[in-house]
C-alpha cells in the first residue's frame, strides 16, 4: 500500500507548485500583515490628547524632530504599541 501526497514532489530537493503556491501565499500573507502593523503602528502613534500628526511621529522616530513631540511619542505611546503588539504575538 502506497500513500502519496499532492503538495509533495516525487524528486528529493524539488517542490511540487501546489506547495510553492502555498508558501508563496503564506509570505505575501505575513508580508502584508507586517506592513499593516506598521501603519497601524503609526497611526496610533500619532493618536492622543496631544496633537500629533503620523509625519510628525515619524519625525520624532528617526530623530529628525525633538522636544515635547519627541518626549510624548519616544517614552509615552512607542511602550504602549509595542506593548501591544509584544501581548498579541505572545
């Protein structure tokens, strides 16, 4: 009795296309949810009662902008994104 599988190549070291698909799906999949992340991130970053824009965030996250803004988004709201994001990967 033999039991073969579709997704697998009947070559050693070769890939069918089904699971080439598959994976391929998979890390646009990741990819996209990466970069959604980020954009959240930032959005968030720039949400609060101190009014920030997401450039302006983005200013104070590469170190080209400092001051208040800096101090709000660097030792305030980046802990609590990352917080969050740390508490729903885990």
């Amino acid at each position: 009795m033999s039991c073969t599988l579709d997704y697998l190549s009947s070559q050693p070291g070769e890939l069918s296309a089904i699971y080439k698909a598959g994976l391929r799906r998979k890390v646009l999949l990741g990819v996209g949810l990466s970069l959604a992340t980020a954009l959240l991130g930032l959005v968030a970053l720039a949400q609060g009662s101190y009014g920030l824009t997401p450039l302006g965030a983005l200013k104070c996250l590469l170190g080209l902008e400092g001051g208040t803004n800096a101090v709000v988004v660097l030792d305030i709201r980046l802990p609590r994104i990352l917080a969050a994001i740390i508490t729903g990967w885990v």
